[in-house]
C-alpha cells in the first residue's frame, strides 16, 4: 500500500489521485483537493508518508475497517495464499505507477514482516495499517 520512494520520502499530489483513482475511488476534482487540504498539513504539495498514513487512518476508521482490510490484502495476495511476497507487491506497485528496486520492495516487506518469514501475513497487515500514529 505504500507508494513511497524511501530515499524521497514522499509523493506528489498528482500521484496521490493515481493511488486514489487506483483503489477503485472516483473522488471529483474538488474532493480530491479537499483530501489534499486536509492532509497536505505542511502545505508543501507533496505527500509525506505520516501524512498519508494518517490520510488511511482516518479512511479505515470512518468506514468498515475489517472488510476493507480484507479487501485492500486481497490486493497485494495476488495469488490469494494468505502471504504479501515481495514480487506482488512489486507487481501492486508497479500497476501503481511506482517501479521500485528489489532493494526498496525488500525493505518495505522488511518493515512489515514481524515474524521474519520474508513475507507479510495478513495479522503483520493488519498492524502494520492500524498502527499508525
């Protein structure tokens, strides 16, 4: 779910509607700008990944948090095993519009992964996204 360079730190707003548009919303150009408003905090026009996290945060609370949890892992479970693998979520991202290094997705899966199978379940998923402050 993370669409974030880690040597930049950050997306542009531009991408932010991509992400938005990709995760099956259609939000109108003012609703998009309203999003941004709200979490651009620094109003720099870009996105740094606190505030996207928040952005999700606030997403998941306002909504049914288990189902769309469910449902945003089903993205990234390709194969539906039960395992986010490093080359699915390669293949997420790339269909995001992010050509990331083995490197970037290998530490993404590495931030993620608490039990250290190199692979992220679904419960890692689930504390990774709730347990953004």
């Amino acid at each position: 779910m993370v669409v974030w360079n880690p040597l930049i730190g950050c997306i542009t707003v531009e991408e932010l509607a991509t992400v938005i548009r990709s995760l099956d919303q259609n939000p109108t150009e003012q609703e998009l700008h309203d999003i941004i408003t709200e979490i651009d905090s620094d109003s720099n026009g870009t996105i740094e990944f606190a505030e996207f996290l928040n952005l999700m945060a606030k997403k998941l609370q306002e909504s049914d948090a288990e189902e769309e949890l469910k449902e945003a892992f089903k993205v990234f479970d390709k194969d539906q095993n039960g395992y986010i693998s490093a080359s699915e979520l390669s293949h997420v991202m790339i269909n995001l519009g992010e050509k990331l290094t083995d490197e970037e997705v290998e530490q993404m899966i590495k931030e993620a992964d608490l039990d250290g199978d190199g692979q992220v379940n679904y419960d890692e998923f689930v504390k990774m996204m709730i347990n953004i402050d």
